[in-house]
C-alpha cells in the first residue's frame, strides 16, 4: 500500500486542520452573498460559468501558496509572525469596509454586453481579492510552512494534504457561488444584507485573532527570555 493506516490518519487530521483554517478566513457560503450582489446583472448561466472559473482561480492560488509561499518567505527574509500580523490587518481591514459599506443598489448591466467583462472580472477582483484575498493566502502559506517532511511518508502526505485542501475549498467555493441566487433569493434582500455583514463581521474578528496569533508569536521568545 502507499499510505499505511497511520499515514492515512495523518492525511486526514492534516485536511480536517487545512480545510477548517482555510474556511473560516474564506467563508464560501457568506462571501456568496457579496459575489452575487456584485454580478446582479449576469445571467443564471453566467453566473455559474464565472463561478467555475472563480473556483479554478481560487485553486490555483491556494496551490502556489501552499508549495511556493513558505521558498518566497524565505527569499525576502519575511517570518511567519510578520506574515500573520499583516495577513491579518489585510483580513481586518477588508471585513471593516465591507461592514461600513451602505448597502449596494442594484447594478445595471454594461452597455455592451459580452462575454469579456465577465472574463475580466473572474480573477480580479472576484477571486483576488474577495475570495482568496491576502488573508487566506497568509494561511495558506503558514499551512505550506508549518508542514513536517522529514519523517517517512510525511512529505507524501503533506503533498496530497495540500492537493486536497485546495481542491475541497475550491470546490466549496464553486457550488457556494453557482447556486448564490438562488440563495438570495430564499433569504431576501434583508436576509442578504444581515448575512453581508454577519460576513463582514465574522472577517474582522478573524482577522483580529490572526494579528494577536502573529504578536504572541512574535513576543514570545522576548518574553522567554526575560523569565
């Protein structure tokens, strides 16, 4: 066999840990309400179209973070506590401007209609920054630098960990989207403001405890040493 059972075990403790901390900086399900109230005026088939493509997007980001982030870190001689703080402001400062935000009138279509302002807008700004923005990267390469591969089989499981991590939030991420309208549609207008800025909310307070993780991090060996 390739995986033993303790290796097996040890693949899924590594995508249960992933996938929790991916998801609650990224939120699937409430960032599906921001995604459609910024594409009110696609089309049901659009829409679903620009959510396959989001979540593509969305994959390969997590994938470079997670086996290219923690090399790029190390390059630029940047440390995981330095990585947290700012992923962390980035996370509080997003959830802050989408809780002070009015509430979005209803937008009206481009004059000219086609495909490529719906093409334009899957990466940027509907993956980067509103789904995989600098928070869930943070995390993702925290995840990607924390990995143990040294012991035996370890760096097969981190490897498939991180293959499946990404492939589970991405595919989250597109059944979240794809089927957004008709969510909003259950819930209401008023339904989908609360639930914006419970989103918004659950953002800052997340990335509040990123920065205290990062500062704790950081102080902890100034305050070892002074014990």
């Amino acid at each position: 066999m390739i995986l033993d059972g303790f290796l097996v075990a040890k693949l899924v403790t590594h995508w249960l840990f992933g996938i929790s901390t991916m998801l609650s900086i990224i939120n699937p399900i409430g960032l599906a309400f921001v995604f459609h109230d910024m594409t009110r005026w696609l089309t049901a088939r659009e829409r679903a179209r620009l959510a396959r493509r989001i979540a593509l997007n969305a994959f390969i980001v997590l994938i470079v973070a997670l086996f290219l982030g923690a090399r790029v870190l190390n390059f630029f001689g940047i440390s995981l506590e330095a990585l947290r703080i700012a992923g962390g402001l980035a996370v509080a400062a997003s959830g802050w401007r989408m809780l002070a935000a009015e509430p979005a009138r209803a937008t009206e279509p481009p004059s000219a209609m086609d495909t490529a302002p719906v093409d334009r807008m899957a990466f940027f700004p509907l993956t980067l920054p509103l789904t995989t923005g600098p928070g869930s990267i943070a995390a993702a390469i925290a995840l990607g630098a924390e990995r143990d591969t040294e012991a035996s089989g370890a760096l097969l499981v981190a490897v498939l960990s991180a293959v499946l991590v990404s492939l589970t939030v991405a595919a989250l991420i597109w059944v979240a989207y794809a089927n957004a309208e008709a969510v909003a549609r259950r819930v209401g207008p008023q339904g989908t403001v609360v639930a914006t800025k419970l989103t918004a909310f659950l953002l800052l307070c997340i990335g509040a405890q990123i920065i205290l993780t990062g500062v704790t991090d950081a102080l902890r060996p100034l305050l070892a040493g002074m014990s």
